[in-house]
C-alpha cells in the first residue's frame, strides 16, 4: 500500500465518522427538527454518486468511506422523516 492510498484511507475514515455525532445525537434525542432536510438530500445523492464513481475506478477508500457514509447520511434522512 502506497502512501496516497494511506491518505486516501485517512481521508475516508476522518469524513465518514463526521456524520456519527449526528447520527448518535438523533438516535438518543429522537429529535430532528434542526436538521436540513435539503441538506440531507444532496449529501445523501451526492455520497451515492461518489460511491457509483468509486466502483467504476475500482478506488477503494472511495468506494468504502462513501459506502459507510451512505449508510449514515441514508439513516439520518431516514429518521428526519420518521421524527417530524
């Protein structure tokens, strides 16, 4: 492993967990109001496309740090819905 793959892993890793301390906030508060549905949209269509391109590059730390992110930024959407 090369150390742009190093970078790239970092990268990944460090913008993926950004979205935990929402994801945990919402799922203890079950409160959602202050969250930009709008906001949540885009990321979510955004990480989705990311991930759609990683797979295509065959770019792992794309494809796994946008595939987690998916994950949470889809829950969040999710639960931005369920607690109106």
């Amino acid at each position: 492993m090369n150390w742009i793959t190093i970078l790239g892993f970092a990268a990944a890793v460090l913008t993926t967990i950004s979205f935990f301390p929402q994801l945990i906030k919402t799922i203890k508060t079950k409160q959602t109001k202050d969250i930009s549905i709008g906001m949540y949209i885009l990321i979510t269509i955004g990480i989705l496309l990311w991930l759609v391109y990683g797979l295509l590059r065959t770019d792992y730390p794309v494809i796994i740090a946008n595939a987690a992110a998916f994950i949470i930024t889809f829950t969040i959407f999710i639960f931005k819905i369920i607690y109106k």
